[in-house]
C-alpha cells in the first residue's frame, strides 16, 4: 500500500484539497476517534472516480463518511482515505412528486423540501440526523417506515464499471440494513412521496420532533442509537432493566434518557465507549439471554465481531 504515492497523485487533481492525518473527532457527531490517514472530499463524480482509480492502483483501502452520525473512529484511528461527498453530490430538486437527491444531502434537507412542497412520505426522518447515502445504507426510519418504502431508485458508482441504476424494489431492504454499501458508492437516489395537507404533514413533525426531543438525549455529542432492537422487544428497555441507565466508562456515560445511547459527557475516548458498548452486551446477555447487536460502525481498529 502506498498511501503517500496516492496522496501525491491526487493533489492538485481534486476539486477540493485533501488532507492527511485528519483527526475524526471533528468528523463525528460523538467527538471522538484518532486520525484518518488521508482524509478528501469528492466534489463531482470525476473527482469520486479519480479517487477511487487511483485507491486501487495505490491497494488504499476507503469508506465513504457521511455527517458521522452513527461511526466510532477507533482511537488507533484508520489507515486508509476516508471519502466525504461534496458539492455536486449535495444537490437535490423535485420533479412533480419525486424528490431527486444526491447522497451528500442532509435527510433534514430533504425532509423539510418535502413538506413546503406539500409532499409527505418522509416525516419518519425528523430529527434523524446523517446524509440520504446513510440513511439507505441503514435503511433508516421506523418499525412501520423506512426510506427504503419511498425509495424508486438508487444510483451507485461501481469502480470499474461506472454508473449503475438499481431500482428501490431490487435492493434487500431490512431492519437497519440494506446491502447497498457492499454494491458501490451509492451518489444519487430518487424517492416517491405523495401530495399531502401540509398543516397535516407539520402537525406529524411537529409531533414527531417533540417525542425526540422528549424521549432521547439533547445537548451532548451521541452516535445516535448503539443497538439494533431485537425482535419484539427494546434495545433501550433491556438496557434499563439490566440496571446500567447512567453508568460511566470515564468520559462515555449510558444516557439517563435512553439506555440505547451512549452520550459522551466530556473527553470520552473511543476506547471508554467501545469497552462499554462491549460490557452492555454481555451484562445484557446474563441477564435477559438476549444478544445485542451493534447499530453503530466502528472504523478502524481491531476487527470486531
């Protein structure tokens, strides 16, 4: 792996500069994690094909970050490029009751041009927070809606290959999953919505914005939540009822809002959260036989299982 010849061949190349030795503290809503070898931010698909060439020849391994919503950066960091999708990409527009979105948008974006425009289907993403390419990586919503129902299709950049077109009925949508990362870059997606009241559709918001702020942590940096709910039952419930609501590795504190977040109370390490996340799961398989699977991405590190 050459990393540095990568580096090299792709300064000046790229619309936006990039970086190396990046710490991704700053690019994680939990503020923490080491650094990123090499750290770029794709403003066109040549720029994302550029990279992506050159990655391969140069054997750098890659991720593509969203708004690092749901990622723990390992405190050893990562070795290879950490790709973020720019300009070009963070661009959307609505075509009758379609919305056509670049991966890079925010889902708050979306969900907001959607209810000027009088168009519901997406009032599920209020508050969720992360770009549209995560929020088809995880297939985000609810028990009953998921973006994954609203999805017609997805456009993904295949190295080698280029542009491909699947469509939202050929994806193997599940439960916080969707098998689209495995595929390629995922750079573009078009979402079916439908033409609604829209004092009906902000009344949902609204409410939906209010059970949020009422019913998990605000003010404190969190990846949002740590496990995927088991069939029929809570990830949070489990967690409470095994008494560890507000228990603290150092700077990493179960919330005392919701068990299923891990909130970072001040100077938490990667290594304090994982080792949590890690004693949760086995407190909670001793007391309730039931194991929990991790929502959240670690990137870099030791491999996990």
């Amino acid at each position: 792996m050459s990393l540095i010849r990568a580096y090299e061949r792709l300064s000046g190349v790229l619309s936006s500069p990039l970086r190396l030795r990046e710490p991704m503290a700053r690019h994680t809503t939990l503020r923490t994690g080491g650094l990123a070898a090499m750290f770029l931010i794709c403003d066109t698909l040549s720029d994302l094909s550029k990279t992506l060439e050159t990655l391969a020849e140069e054997q750098v391994e890659w991720t593509v970050l969203g708004k690092g919503s749901n990622v723990v950066v390992s405190d050893e960091g990562y070795d290879g490029a950490v790709i973020v999708l720019g300009r070009d990409l963070k661009r959307h527009h609505t075509d009758g009751g379609k919305i056509h979105s670049g991966s890079g948008v925010t889902l708050a974006a979306l969900v907001q041009d959607s209810y000027s425009r009088g168009l519901t289907g997406l009032e599920f993403g209020v508050g969720v927070p992360g770009t549209v390419g995560g929020a088809l990586a995880m297939n985000a919503g609810t028990r009953d809606e998921w973006i994954g129902s609203r999805t017609e299709t997805v456009t993904l950049f295949i190295p080698g290959r280029g542009l491909e077109v699947i469509r939202g009925t050929d994806v193997e949508w599940g439960y916080r999953t969707s098998g689209l990362p495995d595929l390629g870059v995922m750079v573009e997606c078009a979402l079916d919505l439908e033409p609604g009241d829209k004092a009906l559709i902000r009344r949902e918001m609204d409410a939906r914005f209010l059970w949020r702020k009422a019913s998990q942590p605000q003010g404190l940096p969190t990846a949002g939540s740590v496990f995927m709910n088991p069939c029929e039952d809570s990830a949070g419930r489990l967690i409470e009822a095994s008494g560890l609501k507000g228990l603290r590795f150092g700077g990493a504190q179960v919330s005392e809002v919701h068990a299923n977040f891990i909130v970072n109370v001040g100077g938490a390490t990667a290594t304090e959260v994982l080792a949590l996340i890690d004693h949760i799961r086995k407190v909670v398989i001793r007391e309730h036989g039931v194991e929990l699977k991790p929502e959240i991405q670690v990137l870099g590190g030791p491999k996990r299982t």
